[in-house]
C-alpha cells in the first residue's frame, strides 16, 4: 500500500490510538499536525468523497471553535465550497484523526474495526 497521510492533534486521544495502531501493523504513513497545516481544500474533497458528500462528518461537531461559531445551525445552509474553505482555514473544526490514502481512501475519527477492515483488507 502507498503512504497514507494522517493529520492529527497531539492532545487527543483517538489521535494517539490511531498513531499506535498504525505503528503496531507496520503501516507507512506520514503525520502532519492538524491545527498547523490544515488539511488542503483537495484532501477535503477528496475525504468529502469517500464520507459519501457528508460534509458534517468532516468536521469535529464537539469541538468549542464548531460550537462558537454556531455551525450545528449554519451547516445545514452552507454551500459545499464555503463549508471546505472553513474546514480548509481551521483545522479545529475538522474531525480527526484524517486519514488520506491511494484509491479514494479517506477516514475520520478512529475506529479500529473500520480501519482494520479497510487498511488491511479484513
């Protein structure tokens, strides 16, 4: 398998089990720290493509910055472009882990028996 990017946040949780995970089965990966470098409007679209065109599942709804900025109310109006310039400007609002890999591979959050079923085929 090619080298899968995840962005993460040191100080959660479901990051570091992620990071462990991946780790223990020997999987190449690249982590990028998610506050920092955001991912970019194309890793949005394409992670927005693989959550079936759910925009809310990219974005990190228990966050304080998603609750501040009223979003649960203002998502639902948003147009799909104004939603990843958002997500793409703040990486606090994306939810996280964010994992990008080859042939339209995208996860978000950490579930292990997803990622198990769709990173290593079982």
């Amino acid at each position: 398998m090619s080298t899968l990017t995840v962005y993460t946040y040191s100080n959660c949780d479901s990051c570091r089990r992620a990071v462990t995970w991946l780790r223990g089965r020997g999987l190449d990966f690249v982590e990028k720290p998610i506050r920092e470098t955001p991912p970019s409007g194309a890793e949005l679209r394409r992670m927005l493509a693989a959550q079936g065109g759910e925009l809310r599942k990219l974005f990190n709804t228990s966050g304080l910055d998603y609750r501040a900025q009223g979003l649960g109310e203002k998502l639902p109006a948003m147009t799909e472009t104004a939603a990843l310039a958002l997500l793409a400007g703040n990486g606090n609002l994306v939810k996280r882990p964010f994992l990008l890999g080859a042939d339209g591979l995208g996860l978000v959050g950490f579930n292990e028996a997803v990622w198990a079923a769709r990173l290593e085929g079982k």
